[in-house]
C-alpha cells in the first residue's frame, strides 16, 4: 500500500507543467492517475489531488483536440474536393 502512496505523489507533483506536455504525455499521465484512482489504493487527500490534477489534464487534453479538429475544418478544398492546402486558424496569411 506505501508504494500506492508514492506513486501518487510521484504523479501528483510531476515537475513537468502541463502545458509543456504534449497530448500524449497528457494523455498517459491521465491514463495513471486512473488507474492509481481506480485501485483505490490511494488515501482521500491524496486521492482528491490526484483528481484535480486528472481534471487538469483532462481539459488540457481536450482543448488540444479542439484546436486539432478546428484545424482540420479549416483544410481548403478544391473544386473537384480534394485538399489544396490549409488555412490558418486565425485567418492570416
């Protein structure tokens, strides 16, 4: 059970900030707190941050799908509907 507690301190206080990560650090530090949460190993306090941080990662992640899927709407497509090319999201050039 000790070792449980370690490695949701260890996740819990990551140096790495969450807005340097890319998705899929995000998404695999998301995927442990899970699973650490789900084995239900973890004290209460301990417990509640790992959820705020999940939580965390969660939005980040899917503010970066968002942007991705925004992008992917912009694509320019041709006459005959194949891509010709993107468009940036802010509409400049």
């Amino acid at each position: 059970m000790l070792g449980g507690m370690d490695e949701a301190n260890n996740t819990a206080q990551t140096g790495a900030d969450i807005a340097n990560m890319t998705f899929e650090q995000a998404l695999i530090a998301l995927e442990e707190i899970v699973q650490q949460l789900e084995r239900g190993d973890v004290p209460l306090d301990q417990s509640i941050t790992l959820y705020e941080r999940g939580e965390k990662l969660r939005a980040a992640c899917q503010q970066r799908l968002d942007t991705a899927q925004a992008r992917i709407e912009k694509i320019v497509a041709g006459g005959d509907g194949t891509p010709t090319g993107t468009t940036p999201l802010d509409g400049s050039n």
